[in-house]
C-alpha cells in the first residue's frame, strides 16, 4: 500500500475549541483542499525554508483565532507540550471569540524535513501542520516564540536555515505584527 500524499498532523490541534484557528469540515475535506491548492501554481508559495509550502486556500470555511488586543486587556497562560512526548513551551492567551478568516494559508512539511526531527516518522510525503487563518485579507507572519523554536532548533520546532541577518528580519517582521495580537483560549 502506498503512502498518503497528505496527513493532517499538528493541525489536528486547530478545533473549535481550541484557541487556534480552525476549519469547518472534516479532515478528509481539509486534504482535498490542500490537495487542490498543491495543484495550483496559482494557490502554492514557498515557505520559510525549502520543503516548507504555503497553501493559499478560499477563506469561506474558516475561522481565525486570532484577535487584536486592546490597553488594559487580560492575558493569561500556561506552560504546556503542543504534542505528546514534547518540551513544554509558554502560551499565552487572552478571551475573545473566533470570527470569519479573511484570508488562510495552510502550511505543509515535506516529510524529509520532518525527518530531520530525531526520531520523528512522517505520517506522509506532505504533512499538514498548521491552519493559519487571518483576520486579514494578507499573509500574517510565523509567530515570534514559533519562529524562534525553529530557528534555534529547540525541541519540536524546524530549522529555518536562515542567516542572521534574514533571522533578525523575520523576527522583526513577526513582532511588528503580533506585539498587539494574541490567540483566544
């Protein structure tokens, strides 16, 4: 039997009731979309790295947990593992209520880069391991602490192969962005 072309792995996280950004189907219907979008030269962009892709999907389905915060608002947190058997990282939270994605990319591993997690077995040749819904109607940049795992390589994340200088750039990026934002948990 041949291996799957997707796999929702990470993703599987990202439910209504998470604090993540989420779908409105089933996970069969969310690899028939990365499989479409994959397809499309038009719906497929480079990621951070080479076998990273970012799938530009119809918003329509999705929701955003992604929120602006206001001066004064309350966050909150824990120190907790994303998946079993990982370091725990902080996450940081703050209410809020998902609303309608105005734009969503999907992000996929090759499992070559996957593979070079000590230990890790790819699920498939491309796993499906982030949902990143926007409140905005363009491509919202990685997370701070995310790209930082990556880039140092700390437990669970990917390396970026960045150099300093393209480091310090998306870094400064990321926190233009999120220093006013939050997830809602």
């Amino acid at each position: 039997m041949s291996r799957p072309k997707f796999a929702v792995t990470l993703a599987k996280r990202q439910t209504p009731q998470s604090r993540f950004s989420c779908f409105d189907g089933t996970w069969e219907e969310l690899i028939e979309l990365c499989e479409v979008a994959y397809n499309d030269i038009e719906q497929r962009e480079p990621g951070y790295r080479d076998g990273v892709v970012r799938l530009i999907v119809d918003p329509a389905r999705f929701k955003t947990g992604v929120i602006k915060l206001e001066a004064g608002q309350v966050l909150f947190g824990k120190f907790s593992s994303r998946q079993p058997g990982e370091t725990p990282r902080k996450q940081i939270c703050s209410r809020g209520e998902k609303v309608p994605a105005k734009h969503v990319e999907i992000i996929i591993y090759r499992e070559d880069v996957l593979a070079e997690q000590e230990g890790y077995e790819p699920a498939a040749e491309w796993e499906i391991i982030s949902i990143n819904a926007s409140p905005e109607t363009y491509y919202v940049p990685i997370a701070p602490m995310t790209l930082m795992y990556n880039h140092f390589e700390m437990d669970g994340g990917t390396a970026t192969g960045m150099s300093a200088e393209e480091f310090e750039a998306a870094l400064r990026e990321s926190l233009e962005y999120w220093h006013d934002k939050a997830l809602c948990g």
